[in-house]
C-alpha cells in the first residue's frame, strides 16, 4: 500500500506515535517509508535541514524513518498566537498571522500546498504514512478540510481510525466518528485501532466482537499501554512518572506560560535521573530551586505581563537573592532584557512591554524569522553545543558582549556579571549530554551521569516498533502481508 493515513477519534489519541512507530517498523524492515502530515497545529516545532519549520512531531517521525526531516512532511504548520488566531506557516515558511474564520478561506489555498508536497513525496518513497489532526468528525471545520477527510478523499488513501481506551468511552469514540463520517468517508476506514490498553484482553473480547458486528469494520489491533515510552510530544505537556534514585537532585522549575513553545526542549532534563523538573502554572505557588527556566513561547509580551501579574518577578527576584540560577530560552530569554519591541505587531498588538530588566539589552521582534540549527561551544565549561534557533526577534546591548555560545561563528545569548543568569536563543540545549553536564554543575550540582537522551529516543522508537510488530494486523493494514494476526496478553 503506497499511501495509509491514521486519524483520531480526539486529539492525543496516540496518531502521531503510531505513525511514528510504523515509520519505524518499516524503516526497519528495509522499506522506503516517509512520514507526511498534511496540516498540524502545534507549538512545539523543528527546523529543517534546509531551513523550514515544520511541526515537532513529524521531525520525530522522520528520524523514525531514518530520514532528514523536510518541510514537505508537514507543509501546513499553524501557530496559535491568540485563542482566535495563528502564524500561518506554508512550506517551512511563515506567510501571515489569519484568524480562524479568514484561515478557514483559505484552505483552498493551503491544499495546493499539500498536495504538491504529498506528491513529491510519493514519488520518491515506496510508502507514505499519514497523520490526520484532532478528530474527522469536527462537524464545524469539515468544510474545505484538509487535514483529515479532505486530504483522504483527495488523494483516494485507505484511512485507519485510533481511539485511546485509557480515556474511557472507547466504543462510543469509534461508533460516534465513524456515525458523522459521509458514506464516502465510511467506506474509506479499513479498520480501527485501540490504543493504550491496559488488563486482561478477555474482558475486553465482547466489547471487540460487538464493534464489528455493528460496524462492520475489524478491529486491526489493540495496543497494550507502552510504559515509559518517553517520545517527544506533539503539542501538550504530557503527564509522565519517572521512578529516580532517593538521591539528592538538581531541581528545577519552570512556568507554563499561556502559549509555552517547544517544550520538548526540556525532556532531557525531565528523563535524567539526577534531575526533577516541575512544571508550574503561572498561578500556582513555585517550590524551591536550584534552577528556574523561562521557557520559548509564542507571544511574549502577553506572557511576561502574565508572569508580572502573577508576581513572578518578584519569586525571580527572591530566587537569584539566595543564589539560585536562571535560565531564559528564546522568548524566556528575551523576557530578561530591558524592553522588547514589536512594531510590526508580530506576535499581538503592536507596540513595546517592559521586560525583567535582569540583562542590560533590549530586543526588537522582525518580519523575518530566524530559522537554522546550529553547532558550537557553550561559554561556561567549554562544552560543545548543538541546537537550533526558530524566533522572529533580534536583540541587542551591552549584556551581549558577555556571550553564553559561539555558534556558526557568531556569538548566542549572555551571561550576567556575576554569573546567575544565562539567556539563550538555542532551542534543543539539553540533546547534547555535555551541554546538560555543564549546565547542572552551572546551577550548583556536581552531575555524576551523562544522560544520552538522543539514545534513548532511538531505543524508544525501537520498543514501540516491536510492540506494533507484535499486536497490530499487518496484513489487514495492507503493510506486511506476512504478518495476519493481532493479540494483546
């Protein structure tokens, strides 16, 4: 089958982890196989080797498939900005900021973009993988859709519908999606997938025999929940339990601000065992630290005025008094100088906010974004670094001249005088375990593991392959016809 696409019943049904672990089983099998996702609405992204932008979880499962990514797997990025409003991104690049109800007008345009690349993509690899968005049965947004059925009936691929039974109403998800779909649309799904299942197979058996019997439609596998399965997630901050040592360890706080932005950044952090990392709302009371980090996000004025509403200048300020460290990545960086400007209205309304005043610098938001991965050494253990910048601001003052790396022979971010403070553009810090060995003795604690996190993605890919492998029916998903029968124990 040359082209299969996996929609959800719900956002965070398991698509972009399926897809990325069939990627993977593919890739494996030594297949040519390429991940494609015709429209996603993320925060979290990834710069291309050529210098696009395109969604977090389609860089993920282009490694899956042992490839580079490239802005044809995901040619349609939106980045919400606003609760009514997103940076519309075609082809790795941002065109305009629409509303939805301007952007709903355009898709017609946007599908030509999707299909050119779809094709270019066909053309080159044996199998295409595809990933829908949120739900097919979005009543409202079925209208010129092309991140779901649109794009299925378009291109004539066969579609495969995954619902996360940990959610509970398992069976209603698949009989109700499948319920709003046209008849068209009904007879495009092969099947349906159960993901994360949990107990004893047999008590689910009735519930598996009575969906087929009313809708026709096999169920081609039910997935057991993977535990510590630790994949970059698309969008969300996912919820995860990491059993650690009773050790002392580095602690470390960051707040979710309202349009927080490649928080995947922090997964290194969250998975090393000598590290617990909390994730705090803005409203909430921070625990002590040892280390706090501004994350990136998508609107930087509304989340610095955010934080100073909430008086998180202030648990800053407290903070560096007993000596704790802070760190500013991108956005969060840019919240620690002294102002930043946005006359064109990048990001919101046009106009200047103060920042933290913590750096002596000021940063002015521009047309054109940033976009490029980076090499380099971090000025604080000469440690090498790699990364990757994606920010529409450039910024500029004395606190520059004290640079926190020198990358692509150029100088990224500062280091305060008395050396509590560093600010960085660089967004993948942690990949590097040097980089994190640095940073942790940087905030007063002496690391004794280099935590390679970029092996253990690759172990992780490899685990949900052979978990796929094992409980999907291959055949009947028109992938392997050796394989002809799915289980779960």
């Amino acid at each position: 089958m040359k082209t299969l696409m996996f929609q959800g019943t719900t956002s965070d049904a398991g698509k972009s982890v399926i897809v990325a672990g069939i990627c993977r089983l593919l890739k494996n099998q030594g297949l040519s196989v390429a991940p494609f996702k015709p429209q996603n609405m993320a925060l979290n992204s990834a710069v291309t080797p050529e210098g696009g932008e395109i969604g977090r979880a389609q860089a993920l499962q282009a490694q899956a498939c042992g490839l580079e990514s490239h802005t044809d797997m995901n040619p349609v990025l939106l980045k919400p900005n606003s609760d009514i409003g997103a940076q519309v991104i075609i082809h790795g690049k941002a065109l305009t900021d629409m509303d939805a109800v301007i952007y709903h007008d355009y898709k017609t345009i946007a599908m030509q973009a999707v299909k050119e690349s779809y094709q270019r993509l066909k053309e080159k690899y044996d199998h295409i993988i595809v990933e829908g968005a949120g739900s097919p049965a979005e009543i409202n947004l079925r209208d010129k859709d092309i991140a779901n059925m649109g794009f299925a009936e378009e291109v004539d691929c066969p579609v495969v519908l995954v619902a996360d039974i940990d959610r509970g109403g398992v069976f209603a998800h698949l009989v109700g999606t499948l319920e709003l779909l046209s008849q068209s649309e009904q007879q495009r799904i092969k099947g349906f997938i159960i993901n994360k299942f949990r107990g004893d197979i047999t008590l689910l058996q009735s519930g598996l025999e009575w969906l087929e019997q009313r809708t026709g439609k096999p169920v081609l596998g039910v997935i057991p929940y993977i535990h510590n399965l630790f994949l970059d997630a698309e969008d969300s901050i996912t919820d995860c339990y990491i059993e650690k040592s009773a050790s002392q360890r580095c602690q470390v706080v960051i707040p979710v601000l309202s349009r927080i932005s490649n928080h995947t950044d922090f997964d290194p952090l969250r998975l090393h065992p000598e590290v617990d990392v909390h994730y705090v709302e803005i409203d909430d009371k921070a625990p002590p630290a040892d280390l706090i980090i501004l994350p990136g996000t998508k609107n930087v004025r509304d989340d610095i005025e955010l934080l100073r509403k909430h008086g998180w200048h202030e648990k800053i300020q407290r903070h560096l008094r007993y000596g704790g460290k802070l760190l500013g990545i991108c956005g969060g960086f840019q919240m620690l100088g002294n102002v930043i400007h946005d006359p064109h209205g990048i990001e919101s309304a046009a106009g200047s906010s103060k920042g933290f005043a913590l750096l002596d610098f000021e940063t002015t938001l521009d047309k054109q974004k940033v976009l490029t991965n980076v090499n380099g050494t971090i000025n604080i253990g000469s440690s090498p670094v790699t990364g990757y910048e994606i920010h529409a601001g450039s910024s500029t003052g004395p606190a520059l001249n004290r640079p926190f790396a020198f990358v692509e022979n150029k100088d990224d971010g500062a280091i305060s005088e008395d050396g509590q403070i560093i600010g960085s553009y660089l967004h993948g810090l942690f990949e590097n375990k040097e980089t994190v060995r640095a940073i942790l003795n940087w905030a007063g604690y002496s690391s004794e593991v280099q935590y390679d996190h970029a092996s253990k993605r690759e172990q992780a890919l490899d685990k949900l392959a052979n978990t796929l492998d094992e409980y999907l029916d291959l055949a009947g998903l028109g992938l392997l016809p050796e394989k002809s029968s799915c289980k779960v124990s």
